[in-house]
C-alpha cells in the first residue's frame, strides 16, 4: 500500500531498500524463478513509456537524455520506469519476504487467531502463500514444454509472455476452484476461531521498526 501512495523517490528508495532489496534477497533462495521476472516486468515499463512517447501520447516528455541511431529516450521514460520500477521492487520484495519466512499454515493460524481477521481472509492469504510454490513448478513445467517445441525459454516478445501467462492463469483458477470445493466439504464454514494473544519475538519488533522508518518517510515525503 505505501508503494501505490508513494512518490517521492526518497520515499520510495526507502521502501526499497527496507523492504524490496531484503525481499528480493530472500526470494533469491526459494524464489528464484520469480524473481528473475521482475526486471523483465520493469523493461517492458520502459517499453510502454517509449511506446507512448513515440506515438505523440506524452504531452510533455522532457528533453532527451540518449540516443542511438533513430532511437531517442526522453526523461519521461526514464523518469517513469524509475517510479514504477521501485513500486514493483517494493511490493514484490514484501511478497517474497512474507511468502519466504511465513508457511501457510502459520499464516492462517496467526491471521485468524492472534489478529481476529475473517477465516475467508486468513485462508485466502494462506492459499497465496501456498500457490508461490506450484506457481513456480508450473512456469517450469510451461518453459520445458516451449523449449521442447522449439521456442525460446526466455520470454521477449508479448506472444511469448502470452504463450506463458494464459496457462499458468488457467491452471491456477482450476486449482483455486477445486480448492475451494475441497475446503468446503471439509467443513471451513463451520470452522470457529479462538483468538489467543501473539507471542512476539526480536524478529517482530525489527519488522514492527522498519514498518514505522517506511510509514515516517511516506508520510513526511508523500
């Protein structure tokens, strides 16, 4: 949330640095394959913001910062990528900070009975934190299967991000379904939750101050 309110890029470095760069480090060993998708995610921002440039979109793009051959960025682009480049590796970073350090069971525990959230939030976060795995199983399974068809492995074009996303999109809402047939004939309806006070350890009070350090500089920078 504070990534999406955030624009100063003091505040930003400092979500970044909080929280995107020890995410991503995180991520580096149980994620790795995700992770490896942020910096294409924040290349085709910078395509985007050319695209919009040369097609006379941007009203005022600034001068031009380089050149090659007929090939111009204006500080529109680069001034864009910069601002949505650190969002994406803020909430990113959080993602895979949360999903490294947090099992899906915990998760679920601790939301319904030690925060008193709604079952239907703990357990679709929970889901969440579960799904990353078999996300990362079935991305892998899509690139072996393009490879054997004689595609490139590494995505360039939007046809192979197509070829990749529709997918991966359907077998994750199939399962999401089927899971959530299986939840209920297991009686998650009828589930009660007993809240219990949080045990809190050094771990949470670092986590509890980085929080604060990112809330001071959002709010005094915007």
């Amino acid at each position: 949330m504070l990534a999406f309110y955030a624009d100063d890029p003091r505040s930003l470095a400092v979500l970044v640095a909080l929280t995107g760069v020890p995410g991503i480090l995180a991520g580096l060993i149980k994620y790795r394959l995700l992770v490896i998708l942020i910096p294409f995610t924040i290349l085709g921002t910078f395509t985007n913001a050319m695209l919009l440039y040369y097609l006379g979109v941007v009203e005022d793009p600034g001068r031009v910062v380089a050149s090659l051959g007929p090939l111009r960025v204006p500080e529109f682009a680069v001034e864009t990528t910069a601002l949505i480049g650190a969002r994406i590796v803020s909430f990113a970073g959080a993602g895979l900070l949360l999903a490294s350090f947090v099992t899906p069971r915990d998760a679920i525990k601790s939301l319904s009975d030690e925060l008193g959230l709604p079952k239907g939030a703990s357990f679709s976060l929970s889901f969440a934190l579960r799904l990353l795995p078999l996300l990362k199983s079935d991305m892998e399974d899509i690139l072996l299967v393009r490879r054997l068809r004689g595609h490139r492995r590494i995505p360039l074009t939007p046809g192979d991000y197509k070829s990749i996303i529709t997918p991966l999109l359907a077998v994750s809402l199939e399962r999401a379904l089927w899971v959530a047939v299986a939840a209920e004939l297991r009686g998650f309806a009828l589930r009660k939750r007993g809240l219990r006070r949080p045990r809190l350890g050094l771990a949470d009070a670092v986590l509890a101050a980085a929080l604060a350090a990112q809330l001071l500089a959002v709010a005094s920078w915007g």
